[in-house]
C-alpha cells in the first residue's frame, strides 16, 4: 500500500510539473499555502500505516470453540462416515443421531481422527486444554481441583493481542463451587456473566433481582419453564448468550474469541421436548466389545474390571437390551447430541447473516468421551477410544482446505499452541508442553490432503483420576502400562481395542519405542501412576496366566483351578498352556524389566527383595518361589485392583 501510494503521488507530481511547463494551467495557490512534495509523502504514509493496521485488524480470524461434555464421537455423523458401521453403529445397525451441522463443520473443514484428551476427566482435560500444560503444572489434575490463578490461558494471549474475549456456561477449573458464578480469577475472559464452575443444570434463566440462575430438572422447574424451553433449556440458552458476546464484539469493531460449554450430554440424561422422544423407537444394543468383555472373550484389561460372574453373562446381556430404563438413557442422551447440533446449526446461520463465517475459525470438541456401554462401561476414565478419545472439528473459509481428514495423533494440550498459531499469534514466550499442529493443519500441499497421512507422532494420556495407567497413543497403536499386566492395542488390525499384542515379537520395536517415550513424559510431567505404585510390571511377567474364558472349558477362568473341583483340569496341556502359573507349570523369570520406585530393574537385581509378593511373581526362579505356585496364585491372576473407581472419576459398570 505504501509503495502504491508513493508511485501514485510521484506520478501525479510529474504529471503535474509537465502540464504546467507546457503552459496548460496556471497555479493559483499562494506560496504559503502550497505544500511541498516531502509533506505530501508524510501524508501518503501515514494514511498508508492506517490503512493497513485497519486491514490487520479486520483480516485477523475470530475463534469460537463449542465445548461439550462426555460425548461419544461416534454418535456424530462425519466420524461414522470414516468409520464404517461396524465401529460408527456400535449399538445396532440404523441405530445413529443423523448430525448435519457437525459434519458440515467437518465437510468445509478438517475432521482429526485421532484426537485425545489428555486425562479423561473433566477437570484436568479443560485445565490443560486451556493451558497447553500437562494436568499437574496446571494445579487442577484431579477433579474439583482449583485451577493454579497463575496459570496463563490462550484466552488471554489473544486477550493481549486485541481480541474480545467471552466465556459461557461450564467451566470447572474454580474447585468445589457450585453453580459458581463469576469467579475472582477470569484467566483472560472479558465476559464471564455466564460462565458457572460446575454442576449439570437443565435450566437457566437471568433473574432480575437475584442474577444470574440454574436449575436442575425437576417437576417443578418443568412445570417453570414448559413454555419458554427453547430459550431457558440449558443448550439453547448457552448458545444465545454466547453469539450475543459475538454481537457485542462486532458492535466494537474487535476481533472475537469466544467458548461456549454445553454440559450436555453428560447425564442426568434428560432433555427438553421434542428432543426426548427423537430416538424413542430405536432398540439399543449391548456394544460387540460389552458382550465380549462380559464373556471374557477375551476378558478387560486389569485397569477395567466389572462385577460380572462369566457363567451370567448372556443373561445379563438380555436384560441390558431389554431393560427399559437403559432405553431411556440412551435415547435421551441421543435427543441431547441432537439438540447440540441443531445450536452449532444456528450458530452458523448467525455467522454467515452477520458476513463472519469466512474468517472466524469454529471448533467443536468435548473434554472426553462416553463408552455409553463399550467395553461393558459407561462414562470415562479409561484410555479406550470412546473415553479418552474426542471429535475435534475445525472450519475456518479463509484458511482451511475443504474435507481435510488428519489422521496424526494430536491432544487436549495441543490446542493452546496451535490454535495461537494458526490465528498469527505469536506465543515464543510461551513454555506450552503440547505440539503446534498449525503447519499440517492450514497445509494445503498433496501430502497432508492424503487422507491416509500421518506423521506418526507420540501423545500420552494420564489417568489423574484413579492412578492406575498412564497411555502413550499414535494413530496406529496405543500402549497402557499399569500396575500389572502392560497393554498393546494395534488400532489398525484390532480397532475395536480387544486383544493384547504386547507378546507378539513383531511388535517388539515399537513397544521399545512407545516405552521410552512413555517413560520419559511420565516423569518429567509428574503423571501420578508412579507416585502411587512403588511396583509396576513394565513388561510381561514369563509365567502369567490369562484372564481369559478357558477356550476348552467354557465358563471356567485359570483363577478356579485352585478349587479342588477344577484342579483336575490341569492335567490337559491346552488348560495348563494357558494357565500355567495356577497349574504350577512354569518358573521363569521375566526377561524384561519392573519398575521399582521408578527405576528400571532386571530380576538379577532383586534378590534381596523377594518378600514382595509381586516380586516373587515377576522373578520366580530368582525367589526360589515356583513351589509356593501350586497353591497360591500370587498375584498374578489378580483381576486388577478391586474395584473400578468411583463414579466422580468416570467409572460405571455397565
């Protein structure tokens, strides 16, 4: 603009001098009035720097981040389209909330494929979401937690960068208040009115004498609120209040950046009319992995147990697909996603009415999933796909390639740096531990179009609400060490997580890789599993008996051959080949190392600390322990650590 500017004057000043030498005109301006060339190029300039500082200032993308809570991908329809049906209808064929405005988002934008929270819990998810940090440099790394006031969100970077910033409905970093409104500390949010801490309201409204209000659902705030539910009921509420903190921007002439928190679906699962009997006539399956799980065909990981007996299991899955309760939770809880997409439907209208839609960047997330009954569980807390797995959706017209599909594993704290970056934020000062996606994100070259590319990158999830795992993820495999038996998913032959790889020896590169790199982040980052358990089976102990169903003696686990009834069955090789510890079949010591007191040990280093009962299972010869083996089963058959946790981390049976 300068250099136009300039070329124009000068020209003009030549022209100029050229028609008056020819005589054509006379001047008529008096000496004092005339303005000389080098005035003239002040002015030019100093328009010129307006002129583009206002261009700056228009052309810099809005952001707005829809939020929800406990949300299962797979009841969106863009990710049922990479999917299939096998994996996107996991409770019956035709079983789907139909989501247009979802997959519009992913339609006109990218959709990622292997997106992650980085602890599926709520509030150690948000708090690293909005810092970029692992859960515990945040303070909030288990739930209820108050975020650390010191700690510097995203919101703010573009809050000192010029933008209006707003914040609606659930938030959950401000500890134990509840509903909590208006907290002290705003973390770079200008408007926070209706931002609230925590709880699950169904209704809000904005009182005058009192502020602002929630309810939950109730007879009475039913019977309140039956004629005004499409504007009190708690999606479409948030909604509203969130583009009116988008009005409020563009009546300032500010770019915008705003989030708005839906708690839905998060149980209670009820929602407003018509939405409650949307999905009423469908009949909802026991997922394919539950009725494995509840087989023992295999049997669950020992980080997730149920307490299910395996000679109930076909009657319990009977009664699941029949009990009409369930129905109603599930059919509630599909009318909420649909009530969602319909406010991201009416979210978009509104950009596109106001002349936005072009350069303001929408995401759409959640802060974990909802196995909503796969691997015979409901809710969060565990590193399955449907739990520590989220939609990430992202569309921005102006800056992103239509129908993008990434593949490349990115998490919760990934966002903060990226999301800074692709809105030409710069963050150098900035210690984020999360990636900046923003280069394969805004690439347009053939490469990262290629919807099976992947950079192959590491992330790692924690488990900051019961300390029983900790997961280092790719797009192609997931490893999970806990305290017992370490787990190998390949997500490519087995994308339905059911079956252990972690002994197959052509794995055993990228264990020793996924290991290190595991290992590595658990410390330096303070995951909490090695503060917890001072002994941690860091590869797979020789001698281990499987926990699952005894293929030759249907209904029988190795666990039973102690009892005097089944003992017998230890004189058959296919029963003691996959039971060896309780058949007292095997004495070898693990060729691997365990993790004591977070260092790495072999079994010739622990002799002196055979006392340990899951030392002796580890290093049997080295603990001269293989006779006590054929009548204790010393550990290593433990189904895990008791119970699974309770329901404030995310842990429900089925």
């Amino acid at each position: 603009f300068i250099f136009y500017f300039l070329r124009s004057f000068l020209h003009f000043q030549e022209r100029k001098r050229t028609i008056i030498a020819n005589g054509r005109i006379t001047q008529h301006n008096p000496a004092g009035n005339k303005m000389n060339t080098s005035s003239w190029i002040k002015y030019y300039v100093a328009f010129s720097i307006f002129i583009i500082n206002v261009l700056a200032q228009v052309e810099r993308p809005n952001l707005v981040v829809v939020y929800t809570d406990e949300h299962n991908f797979r009841t969106i329809g863009a990710y049922r389209e990479l999917l299939g049906k096998q994996l996107g209808e996991p409770w019956g064929d035709g079983v789907v909330v139909e989501t247009p405005n979802l997959d519009r988002l992913a339609h006109e934008g990218c959709i990622f494929t292997s997106f992650y929270t980085v602890a599926p819990v709520c509030t150690p998810s948000r708090a690293s979401f909005m810092t970029g940090l692992y859960p515990k440099a945040t303070g909030a790394w288990l739930n209820n937690n108050a975020m650390d006031p010191t700690m510097i969100t995203w919101a703010e970077i573009l809050q000192q960068n010029g933008y209006h910033t707003g914040y609606v409905g659930k938030w959950h970093l401000n500890g134990d208040e509840k509903p909590g409104w208006n907290s002290t500390y705003n973390f770079g949010f200008t408007e926070t009115k209706w931002q609230y801490n925590r709880g699950h309201w169904k209704f809000y409204e904005d009182d005058p004498l009192h502020g602002p209000q929630a309810y939950e659902w109730t007879t009475e705030s039913a019977t309140k609120f039956a004629d005004t539910m499409k504007v009190n009921y708690a999606t479409d509420f948030l909604m509203d209040r969130g583009i009116e903190i988008i009005e409020n921007a563009t009546r300032s002439d500010l770019p915008f950046a705003v989030m708005i928190s839906i708690p839905d679906p998060h149980a209670p699962n009820v929602v407003r009319p018509p939405y409650d009997t949307m999905y009423t006539h469908f009949e909802y399956n026991v997922p394919f992995t539950g009725q494995v799980a509840l087989r023992k065909e295999p049997a669950l990981p020992v980080w997730t147990t149920i307490s299910v007996n395996i000679s109930e299991a076909e009657s319990v899955i009977q009664e699941l697909e029949e009990s009409r309760p369930r129905h109603r939770y599930f059919a509630n809880y599909f009318g909420m996603v649909k009530l969602v997409d319909d406010n991201v439907g009416k979210l978009l209208n509104y950009l596109e009415s106001r002349g936005l839609d072009k350069n303001t960047i929408v995401v759409f997330t959640s802060d974990h999933g909802d196995q909503l009954g796969e691997h015979a569980k409901h809710n969060k807390g565990r590193p399955y796909e449907a739990s520590a797995g989220v939609a990430m959706l992202m569309r921005w017209p102006n800056g992103l390639p239509k129908q993008k599909v990434i593949n490349t594993a990115y998490s919760s704290i990934d966002f903060a740096p990226t999301i800074l970056s692709m809105m030409g934020i710069q963050w150098s000062g900035m210690s984020f531990h999360g990636i900046d996606g923003s280069e394969e994100i805004l690439q347009k070259d053939t490469d990262y179009l290629d919807p099976t590319y992947s950079k192959r990158q590491t992330r790692f999830i924690t488990d900051s609400g019961s300390s029983k795992w900790a997961t280092a993820v790719r797009d192609d495999y997931k490893l999970t060490i806990s305290r017992l038996e370490p787990w190998l998913f390949d997500l490519r032959a087995d994308p339905n997580e059911i079956y252990n790889f972690y002994s197959d020896a052509n794995y055993t590169s990228i264990i020793a890789e996924m290991q290190e790199e595991l290992y590595d982040t658990m410390f330096q980052h303070q995951f909490p599993l090695p503060d917890t358990t001072s002994i941690i089976y860091w590869s797979k102990p020789a001698c281990w008996d499987s926990k699952n169903q005894i293929t030759t003696w249907k209904k029988r686990l190795c666990n039973e051959l102690s009892d005097p009834r089944y003992s017998p069955g230890c004189r058959w090789r296919k029963i003691y080949e996959q039971c060896p510890v309780a058949c007292a079949r095997c004495c070898e010591d693990s060729t691997g190392p365990i993790l004591l007191h977070g260092e790495l040990r072999m079994c010739s280093s622990l002799s002196d600390l055979c006392s340990e009962k899951r030392i002796r299972s580890f290093c049997p010869m080295t603990c001269n322990s293989c006779q006590d083996r054929s009548t204790s089963t010393d550990g290593n058959t433990d189904d895990g650590d008791g119970t699974d946790g309770n329901e404030s981390n995310g842990d429900d049976n089925v």
